[in-house]
C-alpha cells in the first residue's frame, strides 16, 4: 500500500474496459486515485459505479470517447484490459486478424496517444502473445512504442500473488519517464487454497437463490479474514440451477476429476463424449489453488465437498474480491462479470511496483 499522503504526490488513474473494476480495486489497494473509468456493458458499469462511488465511470462504447479530460495534476497512469475472447486458447474460430474486437487495443493506444500518461499498463489473456503467430503481439508493442513508451511485458500467474486461482494474464507496462519498468516479484508464500478460500461460505444448494446470507463459520484463514473484514453477512450467494441428471453426474466425480470420471450412461445425450474439454465438469480439489474460472457456469466447474456448481461469491473469493464488493445484475450478468475480471490481488501487485518506482 502506498504511503503517499499528500493529493498532489498520488499517481491519478484511468481505467478503460474497466469491467466489474478488477484492475481499478487493485489500483486503489496500491495507492493510485482512479478518476475515470470506461465500459460498454450496463451491468458491469453498475457493478463499476456501486464499489467505486467517487470515480466517474463513463457507460459506453470506448470508440465513442474522444478524448480523456482529466487533469494531470501529478504521476498519471492508463490501464485496462481490451476484450480478450479473440485471443483465447479456447476461442479457435474468431482468434484471428478477422475479429474486430481483436483489434480495439488500438482504441487503447489513441488514448494513450491523446492523454500522454506517464505509466500504461495494458493487460490481457496469455493467449494474446500466440494469436497469429505473435501477430498481435508484435503490433500493440510496435504501436506503444510508436508513441513513445519503452514497453516491458511477462505473462504472471495470478497464484503466485496470493490468488487461490491458477489464472495466468499477459501484462505490459510502459513508460513515458525515463524510469525501468519492473514486474512483482513471485511471493514464495502465495500458495492459496481453495478450502482456504470456501471455509467460512454458508453451505448452498443446487439453485441457491438467496443473495445475501450469514457466514457459516468464523474465518480462521488469514485470506477469508482479509476479503471478510468486520462482515456478518455478505450477499452474491447464487448458484446455477442445473437439471436432475447434471446433479447425478456430478456425484461420480471426486476432487480433480472431470468428464471421464461419469459413466458413460449418464453420458448419452452426449454425441461423442470424448470431444468433451478437460475443463468440463470439473471438481475443484480443495488443498490447491483452483484451475482458472472462466465461464464456470457454461464449463459446470464443481464445488470441492458439494455436489453443485459455485456460487457467485465462491468465484468472487477465488478471484480475491473483498466480500463487500457487490455485483449488479442477474446471476447470468453477475457470473460473467466475475469470470471476466482480473484479479485484484494480482493488480495491487504489478501496480504496487509502479507506485514504488
């Protein structure tokens, strides 16, 4: 956390694709004033403005805004992260020069062209440095470059922070100052756990739909404790309701399992079961960090002791979300906001660095 006191001395902030606001909470967990944000989705633009009331968030499509209008009185930085489905491993068909969201870091770079922060931290998923064949990747260092920021990137996993979530995250830093870029170093105590993480949750069934809940226990790990502070309760307690035979399958399946692990006769709805993802229907073994979320209502990602899949809250906590931290919307919007965040605790870190330059 940043020492600085005085206004005058903070790094002021802008966050674009700013999602459920990720980035941002990791930003002001390090000490940066965040003043603006920028997001297209409605939903994700109510979650921003409700867990960051003295930011402005503008609701709209970034192509629409002209120009940043703060004021840089003082270190400036810009961040976010342009939408990633492009450039995802599991995302074949649209991972190519053809998809225009490929290419809205552009939209990034104008900005960034237009405001002239001092500091640029662009983040995406780790499959941005292999899309055509490090197409992309060459040309949002070229651009960066081109403006004038001498650019350092690495792809860091989010388990290596203090994340009970193996997540890993291409992140570039740039600056504009003369000063050397560095990435955080992996902290050799990082090792969260899924039970670390669940411990405390109240205990839900197949369609829990009642948002807010007391806690079921005392926190007894350091984590829940961070993310519980003074709480009795806290809301997001929401799971997918899946049919009779999901709930059958899912009994078969033991912590680290997945797919394979059910019978093939519970399996027949299946064309050809053995196209199924690893990832699906996967139960969560709870001594080890989880795999990464993604969409863990389509995937049907499993609770480690019950047979269902995670509440909102249980992703949040795997994400390292605080539990006061509200989503806005139906689960279908809240689930998918969370699935797409970054982890805060994984932003304080590379945004801690920055602040201690």
């Amino acid at each position: 956390m940043s020492t600085r006191e005085k206004k005058s001395d903070k790094i002021i902030g802008v966050d674009l694709f700013a999602g459920a606001g990720g980035l941002s909470l990791g930003a002001r967990w390090a000490g940066i004033d965040v003043r603006l944000a920028v997001e297209k989705d409605y939903y994700a633009a109510r979650t921003y403005k409700q867990n960051h009331p003295t930011t402005t968030i503008k609701n709209g499509d970034i192509r629409d805004i002209k120009e940043i209008d703060i004021e840089k009185d003082s270190t400036s930085i810009l961040f976010g992260g342009a939408p990633c489905q492009g450039f995802s491993t599991s995302n074949q068909k649209t991972r190519n020069k053809d998809n225009p969201s490929n290419w809205l870091f552009q939209e990034f770079v104008r900005l960034a062209k237009q405001w002239q922060p001092d500091w640029i931290v662009f983040e995406n998923v780790r499959g941005i440095i292999e899309t055509e064949k490090k197409f992309f990747l060459d040309e949002i260092l070229n651009s960066f470059e081109g403006i004038g920021y001498t650019c350092i990137w690495k792809i860091l996993n989010a388990s290596d922070y203090g994340v009970p979530q193996k997540r890993s995250r291409f992140f570039l830093v740039g600056s504009k100052i003369g000063i050397e870029a560095k990435f955080p170093i992996v902290s050799q105590k990082a090792n969260t756990t899924v039970k670390q993480a669940f411990d405390d949750l109240p205990k839900l069934k197949n369609g829990a739909n009642v948002d807010k809940l007391d806690y079921s226990d005392k926190a007894r790990t350091n984590y829940a404790k961070s993310l519980r502070g003074d709480l009795s309760s806290c809301t997001g307690h929401l799971v997918s309701k899946n049919s009779d035979s999901v709930i059958e399958r899912y009994a078969y399946i033991p912590q680290g399992g997945n797919w394979e692990n059910i019978p093939e006769t519970l399996m027949e709805n299946y064309t050809d079961r053995n196209r199924c993802h690893t990832g699906i229907y996967y139960r969560l073994t709870e001594d080890t960090p989880s795999v990464t979320i993604g969409n863990y209502r389509k995937a049907m990602l499993i609770h480690p002791w019950e047979d269902r899949g995670l509440s909102v809250r249980e992703a949040a906590r795997l994400q390292s979300f605080p539990d006061s931290y509200q989503f806005e919307g139906s689960i279908g919007f809240q689930q998918q906001q969370v699935s797409n965040a970054v982890p805060p605790l994984l932003a304080k870190a590379v945004f801690g660095v920055i602040v201690g330059l």
